[in-house]
C-alpha cells in the first residue's frame, strides 16, 4: 500500500476490517471459553457462598434433618463436602427425628 501525502497509510479496505471485527469476536469466544474452564473448586466454593452454607447449625435447623441431605456428606442442592451439622438458606425439614446420630 503506498502512502498519502502526510505520509500516513490510508484507511483499509472494507474486507480488512470485517477481518478485524472477525479476530476480534474470535478473541472474545477464546475469553469465553477461558471462563467456562474455571476448576470445579472454584464453582462449589462459589455455590456454596451463593446458597449461605455454613458448617454449624442455625438453631435447631441442620443438614442432616434437611429433605436434600444426602448421607454421609452430600447435598442434592448444595455441591462439594457437606456437613451433618451445617446448614444453608435452602435448608427443607424433611427427615424426621434426626435419627442419623448427629
């Protein structure tokens, strides 16, 4: 490309920025992608704060009296290590008496 009289480049074709715009979004999907790849850790420790989940009781409320504790220590709602004892805003009584020994 020869330049103009200021010596500067002239502006570029229409098909050279429609390859920009195109590296650009590209780019922006490589970003993406980058994000959805974040470690599983991550995700449980955010659901986790997300639901308010504690490691004690509140009150007389607490996973293992809870309808989606998942003995020993699961939770149909709340991923990751989840404590008998704890206890988050999602929290259902469903088991009656607490008879699991905690």
């Amino acid at each position: 490309m020869s330049l103009n009289r200021k010596g500067v480049m002239p502006m570029k074709d229409k098909s050279e920025l429609s390859r920009r715009k195109l590296l650009g979004q590209a780019l922006s999907g490589a970003a993406l992608v980058g994000a959805a790849s974040v470690p599983a850790q991550a995700i449980n420790r955010m659901n986790k704060v997300a639901s308010k989940y504690q490691n004690h009781p509140n009150g007389d409320r607490r996973c293992a009296l809870c309808m989606h504790f998942q003995p020993p220590h699961s939770c149909q709602v709340v991923p990751g290590n989840i404590s008998p004892n704890g206890w988050c805003k999602w929290f259902r009584a469903g088991k009656a008496g607490g008879s699991m020994g905690y």
